[in-house]
C-alpha cells in the first residue's frame, strides 16, 4: 500500500500540482528581523518526561520570538508514518514532525520533505553526529539529508548478578552466543517462576532484536548496485548464517523464555524484567526506568553487556530525528530546530528521559552538564560503552545506506513473524528463513 501512495505522489509531482513549498515563509520574517507565525510540530513522544521537556523548549522559543506560538500535537507511533504521509500528500503537514527509522526514506521519495544539508552546515556540520546517525538514517534515496537527528540508542544485553551467583555461574561475561545461551538455561526455574531470555514478538520490537543477532552474524539482508538499484543479497553463506540466527533464537526462547512469549510486547516483556521474571533481553537502558518502577530495591542488581558477536560486531540502534515538510512554514522550522541544537539547550530534554534518549553528536557526551544529570547505573556507559556500539550499528536493513523499505521491514514484523511460527506451528529454521526471503522480494515487486 505504502509503494503505491508514493508512486501516486510521483505522478502528482511530476505534474507540478503539489508542494509549492514554504507557504507561510513570506509572512515569517518582519523588516526588523523578527519572526511571526504559528508553528506546528508533531511528535511521538508521548512519555510525560520528555513531551513536558518538548514543551518548555518550545516555551523558550516563544519567549524569545514574541510573535510566534508554537502548537504541539502528541501522538502514538502507530499510524504516524501514514498519517504524516497523507498529510503531506493532502499539502497540509505540520511545520516540523518527529520521526523514527525509515520513515525518511519513504518520506523523502514523495518530495515532501525539505532537504537539510545547509542547516546541518549552519550548525556545525555532519562530523559531529554520531556512526550512521545522519550519512544513514537521516540520507534520502538520493543521498540528501532529510532529517535531524534528534536521539539515539544503543542496545545492549542485561541480566541480574544475584541470578547467576544463586544458579551458580561462574561463566562471567558471556563472549559467544553458545556462552549467553548457556548463561540464561542456567537461571532458567519455571517451577519458581525464573526465565533467562525473552524478546518481545508480540510487535515489532522483536524484530529489532533479531536484526541485531543477523548483523552479529554477518548478514544485512540488501544491498545496492552502482546505479542505486536495491536487491536482496542473500548467498549461501548468507542462507546459512540466517538459519543459524533463526535456530539459535528458537533453541534460546524454547528453554528459557515464559510461555507466551510470542505474544509479548515490549512493554509486557520490560514489566517482566523489571519485576524479576525475565532476566535477561536485548534493550536500550530504558530497562531501568521499569527496574526502577518495580523493583527499586534491586537497581544496583541489573547489568548489562555488548552483544556477543559471531562474526562481526554490528548490532541494531535506534533512532529518532525531526524532518521538515516542504509545504509548510520552513522559516519558523529550521529558526525552532537551530535554537534546540545551540547553546546545549537540548540537555534538560537528554536528562529527562536518560534511559532511552541519547545526544546524537559526540561532543554533548563529554560536556560535564549531560554527565552530571546522568543516573548512576548509566554513568559507566555513556559515554565509553555507549559510543563504542553507536560506532558500529545500524538500523534494520540499513546496513548498506538508505533502503527505501526499512519502515516496512520493520513495521510488518517481517524478521519476527517467521520465528513465531518455528515456536508455534514447528516449522524448521530453513523455511523460517525462506519466508523471510520471499517477504524481502515481495518487497520489490
């Protein structure tokens, strides 16, 4: 569906007849240089911490811009791409909108939204945004840049050391898959309600992870020719290492994870950790904040470690950033995005959701104001192990640059649905992998 909506937007603008762009620009800027205007921002954020800290940013802004008022209207991620998708197309989108990974691609091949290489120079330039935070996740088809990145977030492995010291291991740091599986069957107590893994495979979450154990295992799924054409780029060694993946995430979730598991979300799974029935899962440090809700008294408990890797240290990270639309008040939208992006202004916002929410430029890592308003349990990894993984990962299927269907990879849960059914109907790792395949080439039909 989504393919055909841009291939209809394609044929609207190749006929001239939407985004004349800017609409409101010309009324914007007064003689005197000041602004005027109503902004309008769409954001995802819908967590109380970080929508107040969205809010007082734009506060900040109103109060420097007198003329300007700044209107926010929070949403949930499901249904956002589309909804701003038909908003672009009907030429009525919000000035600014917060967007996660692979929404630019899709995004920006409707024409929709405004290229922003020139405000990324004005702000310091690309150098300062962190691995592929900008040259991937922010990059058009084209190879423009359609997004600023707004956070990022390294994913690593958690466990409880009271577990492990109670089962008796004595294993340490697992350093191969083999090692971790072995970690989690050896805390695994079904009779005292004890589980070692889980990966949420009720929604798309799940996918997340699996991508993380392709990429440790070598496998990126696509790749693109001289001439920008996509294709899957899957070979034998390819097919192998993907059934490997899929019989050891099957073998791992069959003897350690809770009954159910396949019908967990991310957010039944974080309340299973947090409460102490799962010990370990591939996350952001955002499991702490649900540690912290449920289980105060264990916080100095939880741990975390990198992903083992089995050929290569490459992993899943999440991304958030805001793009432009062109037929919008551009002038008031990039004034609102550099008064965030200077000054540090954006550290109140860092701080107030540090679990799942960090800087995506190196140089807020290092500056004494962000460390200081850091947990304790996260102050060991920002900025050392954090910047270490953000160095090396990606997002689903954007290994290779910006694949235009990352969105849909990862909204249709096609890594995640095949191993449901290996769990529920016993289909092999080999037809796991099969479907998998056969979903990528639906994909460019």
């Amino acid at each position: 569906m989504r393919r055909i909506l841009i291939a209809s937007i394609a044929l609207i603008l190749s006929a001239g007849m939407l985004f004349a762009g800017g609409s409101n620009e010309s009324t914007a800027v007064a003689e005197d240089g000041s602004l005027s205007g109503t902004l309008t921002i769409w954001s995802m954020l819908t967590q109380t911490e970080r929508a107040t800290e969205l809010e007082n940013l734009a506060a900040d802004f109103e109060a420097a811009n007198p003329g300007v008022d700044v209107e926010i209207s929070v949403m949930p991620w499901s249904g956002a791409l589309d909804k701003l998708m038909a908003s672009i197309m009907a030429g009525n989108p919000p000035d600014i909108s917060v967007v996660g990974q692979g929404y630019v691609q899709t995004l920006s091949e409707s024409g929709g939204l405004l290229e922003l290489s020139d405000f990324i120079d004005s702000i310091g330039g690309p150098d300062q945004f962190l691995g592929t935070s900008l040259s991937v996740l922010s990059s058009g088809m084209d190879g423009g840049v359609y997004a600023v990145p707004l956070y990022v977030t390294p994913v690593v492995a958690y466990y409880r050391q009271s577990w492990l010291d109670e089962a008796g291991w004595t294993g340490g740091i697992p350093q191969t898959w083999e090692e971790y599986y072995e970690m989690c069957k050896a805390v695994t107590d079904p009779a005292n309600n004890r589980y070692g893994f889980g990966i949420p495979l009720g929604d798309n979450h799940g996918t997340k992870t699996i991508w993380s154990f392709l990429q440790g295992n070598g496998v990126n799924l696509v790749n693109v020719d001289e001439d920008g054409n996509w294709y899957v780029d899957i070979d034998d060694e390819d097919y192998a290492a993907m059934v490997e993946t899929y019989q050891f995430l099957y073998e791992m979730l069959r003897d350690c994870a809770p009954e159910g598991i396949t019908s967990y979300t991310q957010a039944n799974l974080r309340e299973l950790v947090g409460s102490g029935v799962v010990m370990s899962r591939i996350d952001t440090p955002e499991i702490y904040y649900n540690v912290r809700t449920s289980d105060p008294d264990h916080i100095d408990d939880v741990k975390y470690f990198q992903i083992p890797p089995r050929k290569s240290d490459a992993q899943y990270m999440g991304w958030t950033g805001w793009v432009v639309p062109t037929d919008g008040n551009n002038v008031l939208a990039e004034a609102f995005l550099e008064f965030c992006y200077t000054d540090n202004r954006l550290s109140d916002f860092y701080a107030s959701y540090p679990y799942a929410m960090f800087p995506p430029f190196e140089s807020l890592y290092y500056s004494e104001e962000y460390k200081e308003a850091l947990p304790e349990e996260l102050k060991p990894f920002v900025p050392d192990l954090a910047l270490s993984i953000l160095s090396h990962s990606n997002a689903i299927a954007l290994a290779n640059g910006p694949f235009p269907y990352a969105g849909e990879i990862e909204q249709t849960t096609l890594l995640g649905s095949p191993l449901v059914l290996m769990l529920t109907e016993g289909i092999s790792a080999e037809e796991a992998v099969d479907m998998v395949i056969e979903d990528l080439n639906s994909l460019f039909e």
